[in-house]
C-alpha cells in the first residue's frame, strides 16, 4: 500500500498539532460559555488527519461526525470557519459553501452513512470521479442505519469508504458491552466487503489503509470498513464526565501512546521537526481559530435563515412553518 513521504509526514503532524491546539481553545471558550457543546479531538488525531491527507481534495467527499472538522484543514480554512458557526448555533453552520466536499458535521449517530452511500451511489450514476469517506465511531455501529447503508453499498459496489474509529467507548459505554462481535470490522463481512483494522494511533497506518481503500473503490471494486483503534484521551462532550467511569490506569496507558506526542518524538529523531517548529504552528493554529471564532461571532443572524439548506426548496409543510416563525417576530420572509 502506498506510504506517506516525508513531506507528507510532516504535513500530517502539523495538521495534527492544530487540530490538539484548536481543540483547547474550544474548550477553553466553551467553558466561558462563548460556544455550545464540543467533542474534544484528543486521542484521534491521528485516526482522522492521516485518513483525510489520503484523499484528493478536488474529488473526493468527506461526512464527519462531530470531533472530525478540526482536522480537515486540509479541505481549507472554510471548514474552521463553518464549524465555529455551528457551535455559536448559527444556521449558517450547517452549510459549507462550493466548492469544498465536506458535508455539515452531523451529532445524529449513524445519521451521515446512508447520506454518504446515496452521495456515493449518486456519483457512480453521475459517472463522477472520486470516493466518499464517512467518519463514525464505535457506537454508532448499533444504528441501524450503519447495517442499511453498509448492504446497500455492498450491493451497488459503492465508492464509499467506511471509517469506524474506536475510541473504546460509546459515551460511557465500554468496547465490551458495545458489541459481541471480535472487531467492528469483522461486520463486513455481512456486507460482502472488504474490512480491515489498523491502529489509529500510527497515521501512516491509517493513510495507507484510506488509500488502498480508495484505489479498490475508484477501480469499480466497491466499498471498504476500516476500524481505526484508538482511546478517547478527553471528555466525550464538554457535557460528559469522564472521570465517573474512564477506570484512571487505562486513561495513563492510553496517554503514553499519545498520537501527537508520540509522532512529534519520532519526527524530532528523524531531524524532520523542532520545538521552534512546534511553537510556530501552535502560534498559527490560535490565531487561525480566534480569527474564525470572531468571524463566526460578528456574522449577522436571521431568524429566516433557521431553516435554510435543509432542502433545495421549502416543502409546503416548512414553508408554513417559516411564514409562521417570521410573523410571530413581526419580520418579512423575503
């Protein structure tokens, strides 16, 4: 399978220590009550920055679930930008503009797997270039949406790639009792696809499981499950306490294979990154997100924009309901 180069390599760290470095700061503002709920990154940044550096950014589409923005820049700044609006609660947060192909986060479980195999199915009738990657954790596996959509894509041979990151709990719910099953992967085999696990704390393992992925499903070979192994080193949400169940000796085992810290050692002995280095992105990474957090804060906000981009025109049903929500503020819905 293809490997990630140096330069590659170094791109993904520098990914991976923005995406640790804007995930304080949301918690650190989310505690000052200046943004809504956040799911901390921590623990899978690797997982997600390496699967996303293994697709093409002009063709391929990606669904994420709620901790997977914060490392897609390399979709572009627009992604930070939306997402900071989401979690102010704007309207606008749930609609990223053209012609970046990621899809609004989604807080639904499973909710974003059939969307990502009909977007999948869509391109293949299109004869449209590219895949389809959809992130979704452990506990989103029990939706039955993940079982539906999975089939279906079996069927159609759809250019999706599943990624199931295991963060070993569902909110507080342990690997054990979330499934009976050997692995999450080995629930391919019920689809007749491809599933495979690898460790999502090495993004290079990750890249070039993404990457065989998306070869096996731009040459018509259809869709793949991969199972990405990490812990969940933080809170689920800012409204979760994970020191009531997370047993203490499991969370330090975890910390020492910090993906962040761990692949910041290894590159600093391969003469490929430097504190000067660390502190230069670090610097970047807050002056990106608060420039994207004042952006977000100062973007004007109307009630009649509540409902768009739910569907491409209003259906009878939701136009009453706009008509009924700008007559009772005394506001137009022009």
């Amino acid at each position: 399978m293809p490997k990630p180069n140096e330069k590659q390599l170094q791109m993904i760290l520098e990914d991976m220590v923005v995406a640790r470095t804007q995930a304080g700061r949301l918690w650190n503002l989310q505690r000052q009550g200046q943004v809504g709920t956040i799911a901390p990154i921590d623990g899978h940044e690797a997982a997600i920055v390496g699967a996303v550096h293994a697709l093409e950014t002009e063709s391929d589409w990606v669904l994420p679930q709620y901790r997977e923005p914060l490392g897609l820049r390399k979709y572009g700044p627009e992604v930070l930008d939306t997402f900071m609006l989401y979690n102010l609660g704007h309207p606008a947060g749930g609609h990223i503009p053209e012609p970046v192909k990621v899809a609004p986060s989604q807080i639904s479980l499973g909710a974003s797997i059939p969307h990502a195999v009909g977007l999948a199915w869509g391109m293949s009738l299109k004869d449209e270039s590219g895949v389809v990657l959809v992130f979704f954790g452990d506990g989103a596996s029990s939706e039955g949406d993940f079982y539906e959509a999975g089939n279906l894509a079996g069927v159609l041979k759809a250019p999706v790639i599943f990624l199931c990151i295991n963060n070993q709990w569902a909110i507080s719910t342990p690997t054990h009792l979330q499934t009976a099953a050997d692995s999450f992967a080995s629930k391919a085999e019920a689809f007749g696809i491809p599933g495979l696990t690898v460790d999502g704390n090495d993004p290079a393992s990750v890249y070039e499981a993404v990457s065989e992925a998306r070869n096996r499903a731009t040459s018509g070979k259809g869709p793949t499950l991969i199972e990405a192994t990490v812990y969940r080193l933080g809170a689920h949400t800012t409204a979760d306490d994970p020191t009531r169940y997370v047993p203490s000796e499991d969370l330090s085992d975890a910390q020492k294979k910090d993906p962040v810290h761990t692949l910041i050692h290894e590159m600093k002995e391969r003469n490929l990154w430097s504190d000067a280095k660390q502190s230069e992105v670090e610097t970047a990474a807050l002056e990106r997100i608060d420039e994207a957090f004042e952006k977000a804060k100062n973007t004007p906000l109307s009630a009649n924009s509540l409902m768009d981009h739910c569907f491409t025109s209003d259906t009878e049903r939701q136009s009453r309901q706009r008509s009924f929500l700008m007559h009772s503020i005394g506001e137009s819905n022009e």
